[in-house]
C-alpha cells in the first residue's frame, strides 16, 4: 500500500468525480483510477461504486476512508514533527472560521506565518462552527475557531479565547445619532440584516431576543460578516456584527455603531483541534502563536 493510492483515494471521496480528483491530484485519470484499483486488490474489497460516472464509496470505502484520512494525517504530522525539531516548521496550516471571527483569526495566522516563515496557511471562511468539527474530525482542517456552544465537540480540544459583544451598525439616517446604544426591543423597527439562520451567532442573537419576547424579522441575510457591512455601507440597513468586525473593516464614512442592550448579546470564541496525541507540531505552533498576538 502506498501513500499515493490512499491520496488519490481521499480525493475521489472528496471530489466526487473522478477527473476532477485527478485534476487535485495533477495526474491523469486514467492513472488514478488504477492507483485505486490496485488499492482495492490489495485490501481484498472494491472502495468505489463504478458505472459510467461516480457512484459513491461502498460500505467498506466509507470505513477506509476514515483510516486513509488518518494514516495521510499521522504521515504530514511525522514530516512537520522533523521539520519542527530543526525549529523548520514547513508545514501547510488549514484553518477553519465562523464569520464572527475573522478578524481574530487573522491576528492570530499573522502571529502563526511570523514566527514560523516556511509554513503555508489556507484560512477557510464562512463555515459553520458545526462544519469545522467535522472537517476536523475527517483530517480535512487542522484547527479551527468556533462558538464553543456546539453540541458535538467529541475528540476534539476546545479551548476558549474570548467573547465577543454584538453591535448594530448603520448609516445616521438609520441608527440614532444621540446614543451609544440600542435595547433589543428596538430592533424590530429598523431594516434589518442579519446572518442567515443556520449560523451559530444567528441562533445565539436569537435565542438570547426569544427570551426578552422578540423576534426578529429580517428583510435580507447573509452567510458572512463582510456581506452584512456591506449592506449597512448602503445607507439602507442596520446590521448586527460583532464588534471586531468594525476595526477589522475600518470605519466606512457615515456608519455608526450602537452597542446591542437588554439584553446584550455575547459571543463565546474558542479554538478546536483535534485531542489526538501526541499532538502533532502545527497544535503546538498554534498555541505558541496565540502568545505571540499582538
């Protein structure tokens, strides 16, 4: 069995289309499909459903495929292991982030990239918190940052960074020009835009509103943080962001932004990786990075 085979493997399961995995893969088709084919002889069960397109993983691909991801896991951890120990940290970093927090993932991949120069890093944003478990459980993410608040955070390490306070943000026309802040009751009358609803800082605003008797009732969402500025930038809306995300943006000309009130709104922001050991030299170079933060 090579690394190979299970790379061309993971892709297939990946892609779901035999060209386009090959295409990842920079070989032919034709060259991955045997790949597989001698995987599949080799461990004495077919993996892949064939016929004239990609039909899905067999029941034992769907069990092999949890081991290839983990074997492909454990072979980049050994690599980044060796590199480490000559303090030549090479490894390339994927990292999973709720829209609420951009702009500390930022900060903290610049601390990251800066105390280790070789490393490569792809952020990967507008996921859910609940996607990010998963993709690392599958050893598609190497670490994350959620809303600790998940239902399901078995195997993995969470551990908490910061909360973050909910404000509204809109043009002087919109949002009263003689406050510092907007109680809850006040939202239903402005035009609003929120994130969509299967996001987790959705559900939190909601679920803390639903216990003052309110409900919200917005006219556009967005799955991103960015889309919501964006909108509020027109003049013609009022969105709730976290209040990160105003410096992250930079202050647009003419926005103002109220602090949320009665109730507030707060986001608990965690980092989550996977608790396998020994941990591998990227969870330890991200815990080393979260000091270095300026």
């Amino acid at each position: 069995m090579q690394l190979t085979q299970l790379e061309y493997f993971v892709a297939v399961a990946r892609e779901q289309h035999f060209g386009r995995a090959a295409a990842a893969c920079y070989v032919s088709p034709s060259a991955l499909s045997e790949a597989i084919r001698k995987l599949e002889a080799e461990l004495g069960v077919p993996l892949v459903r064939r016929g004239r397109v990609f039909e899905g993983l067999t029941p034992e691909g769907e069990l092999a495929l949890v081991w290839s991801r983990r074997v492909l896991a454990d072979d980049r951890a050994l690599r980044d292991e060796l590199d480490a120990a000559r303090d030549r940290l090479r490894a390339e970093v994927r990292f999973g982030v709720i829209p609420s927090a951009l702009p500390r993932a930022a900060t903290l991949l610049t601390a990251l990239a800066t105390r280790h120069p070789l490393t490569r890093v792809r952020m990967l944003t507008g996921l859910t918190s609940e996607e990010i478990a998963r993709r690392l459980r599958r050893y598609e993410l190497d670490a994350g940052l959620i809303h600790p608040s998940i239902e399901d955070t078995e195997g993995l390490v969470v551990t908490p960074l910061y909360e973050e306070s909910m404000v509204v943000v809109g043009a002087p026309e919109i949002i009263p020009a003689d406050r510092s802040d907007l109680p809850g009751r006040e939202l239903s009358a402005l035009p609003l835009c929120l994130l969509e609803p299967h996001m987790r800082a959705r559900q939190l605003l909601d679920a803390v509103l639903r216990q003052q008797g309110i409900t919200l009732a917005p006219r556009i969402e967005s799955d991103s943080i960015e889309g919501l500025l964006a909108l509020a930038r027109t003049g013609r809306w009022a969105a709730v962001v976290p209040r990160s995300a105003l410096s992250a943006e930079g202050a647009a000309p003419r926005m103002r932004a109220l602090r949320l009130v009665e109730p507030a709104v707060i986001l608990p922001i965690a980092l989550a990786q996977l608790s396998d050991e020994p941990r591998p030299p990227i969870a330890l170079a991200l815990a080393a990075a979260l000091d270095l933060e300026p």
